[in-house]
C-alpha cells in the first residue's frame, strides 16, 4: 500500500471521528438507529438544541433540531431525536418544562399507557406539544394540589396572627412599625393636601413664569439667526487665531524688544557721560577755570566787560550820528568843515 492510500485512508477516517464527534457532544449518536419526531410551540423559552427528551425523568433521546415554520415565521418546529427501542404513543404529549431551578429545559413525554404496533409514533409524525410552568414542571398536579391546600391554610392563620398583631395598639415590633409607617402615611397624606392647596394658589404665577419661558423660548428661535451668525463669526475668529503663528510673533516682539533695550541702554550711557562732562564744566565754571569761570568769579573783568560794552555803544551811536567822520577821506579839513555844519568843534 502506497503512502498516498494511507494518508487518504487517514483523512477519511479522520473526519468521519470528527463528524460523529460533533453529534455526539449535540447529543446523536450517528452509530444507533432512532426516530426523528416534530413538535410545534409558540414559545420554547430558551430550549436548546441536545436538550434532553425524558419519559418519567428517564432520557429517552434528545433535541436534534429547531426552526421557525416557513409558513408564519412564528411557530417553532422542533425535532425530537427518539431511541429506535423507545415506542412513543400518537397521543403522548410533548410537555416543554423546567429540569432545574437554574432554568433548563427539556421535553417530557407524557402519556397514559404504551402502545401497540399501529398506535406507535414512526419516524416523520409530529406530536402535540403544550408549556409547562417551574412548579408544574418540578411537582406532580397531586401533590402540587395537596401543597397548595396545606399552604393555604397555613397563610390563612399566619395572616389571621399578622392581622391581629398590626391591629393591636399595644403591640410591639412589626405591629408597631406597622402602625408608625400608618402615622407616617397619614403625615405625608396631610403634606400633600398643603402641596396641593399651596399649588392651586400658586397656579396663576406657575402660569405666568411659563408664558414668560415661552416668549423667552420664542425669541431665542426668532434670534436664531444671530446666534448662528455669531457662532460663525467666531469660529472663524478661532481658525485666524490658530493660523497665527504665536511663537514666531512672541520671538519677533521678544528680539525687538531686546533691541530697543539695547539702545536704550546705550543712550542711558551717553547721557551719563554727557551729564558728567556737564558736571565737570560746571565744576570748572565753579572753581574760576576758564573765560565763563572767571566771569562768573573775577569782578574785574565783569567791570571790563561792561566799560567796553559803554564805548562799543557810543561809537555805534557817533558811526550812526556822524558816518563822514569814518569815511576814507583825504583831507581833514573837510571833517572839520562838516562839524562846523552839525555845530560841533
């Protein structure tokens, strides 16, 4: 045999473990033979494909399949795969119940005696199904009647005692509790009268504030516009702003800045030097150095000054009054002739 046939031999076998795995964990076992029967429910209530099918609390088969009726798309068809060995009677009835407090479902069939060989369900018929509740599912109808008669009778004296010990004034406990809860209830009945008369009086000014929310209302809509123009307006503002390159303009204004600093700073020390070359004239001026300072401090030549000053203005007066005097004339003769004019010597 060639290791092509082995391998092949391999895979088939291989997927058929794998398919009869796959129905086995769904609860069908490929290797027996059963029947496949149908059971229709308006509501399954969460049952699940391999839920169990039972016959007394004995598994009898499981549920193979589920899906919607094409016809309505609303009741739900359900397969029930029957051991070949197990004779389901026509009649028996698919009851859907609860097999546990935590909410699992199965299917009981219910019927009332076995069947013969033409009364026997085969493989394709579909039997009649009804729900079952939690206790119906968990007790059998006698005992839950039994049960629910025994359970009446006791609630039946527990109320009479609950009754007599909230209707007791001198009761203690839950009697008591009972009657300050009643207090309360009667506090808050008495509340609610005052609400309800504090309402009425207050209708008209309730009515009042709501006309005036409602104009309030009417003129935001009519002002929407505005609003929405405003909105615009700064939305575009805010997209300018973060276009503008803020560190460029921080570093350009802080260089600037610096600059004029600079300048200011050098023409800070100009001055100073300038006021303390003015300081030191001054204080040459002060102590007599210099023309200015020995104008300021010698009185001679103050006197100088202004005698020199006196004769400046008398010759100015004589040029002004007697020009010819000043004139390059040859003869002298002539000057005196014009004084003898003016009346002067």
């Amino acid at each position: 045999m060639s290791n092509e046939t082995k391998v092949g031999i391999l895979a088939v076998v291989s997927i058929a473990i794998m398919i009869w795995g796959y129905k086995y964990l769904k609860g069908q076992n490929i290797l027996t033979s059963s029947n496949l029967l149908y059971v229709e429910y308006q509501e399954t209530d969460m049952l699940a494909v391999s839920s169990p099918v039972l016959i007394s609390g004995f598994e009898v088969g499981v549920v193979a399949d589920m899906y919607l009726k094409p016809e309505d798309m609303q009741t739900i068809v359900t397969v029930l795969d029957i051991d070949k060995d197990i004779n389901v009677p026509k009649t028996a009835i698919a009851e859907l119940i609860s097999t546990d407090v935590t909410g699992g479902k199965g299917i009981n069939l219910s019927f009332k005696k076995p069947c013969k060989d033409g009364d026997c369900a085969v493989s394709g018929d579909y039997l009649k199904g009804v729900s079952k509740g939690l206790l119906k599912s968990m007790i059998p109808q006698e005992e839950l009647e039994i049960y629910l008669a025994q359970l009446g009778g006791t609630v039946g004296e527990v109320y009479d005692t609950l009754n007599q010990r909230l209707t007791d004034p001198n009761a203690e406990g839950i009697g008591k509790s009972f009657q300050d809860f009643s207090a309360t209830l009667a506090s808050l009945n008495a509340t609610t009268a005052k609400l309800d008369r504090l309402i009425a009086r207050s209708s008209g000014a309730i009515e009042g504030s709501l006309k005036n929310v409602e104009a309030l209302t009417s003129k935001l809509n009519n002002n929407m516009a505005s609003v929405d123009s405003i909105l615009e307006n700064t939305s575009a503002l805010t997209a300018k702003l973060n276009k503008i390159d803020l560190d460029k303009t921080i570093n350009g204004t802080a260089e600037n800045a610096n600059e004029a600093i600079t300048k200011l700073k050098a023409t800070l020390e100009g001055a100073d030097k300038a006021m303390a070359e003015v300081t030191a004239l001054l204080n040459g001026v002060k102590a007599g150095e210099g023309t200015v300072g020995k104008l300021f401090t010698d009185d001679g030549l103050y006197f100088k000054l202004t005698k020199a000053s006196e004769q400046l203005e008398k010759f100015l007066l004589d040029f002004e009054t007697h020009p010819y005097r000043y004139m390059p004339l040859k003869s002298r003769k002539k000057v005196k002739r014009y004084d003898k004019k003016d009346g002067k010597n």
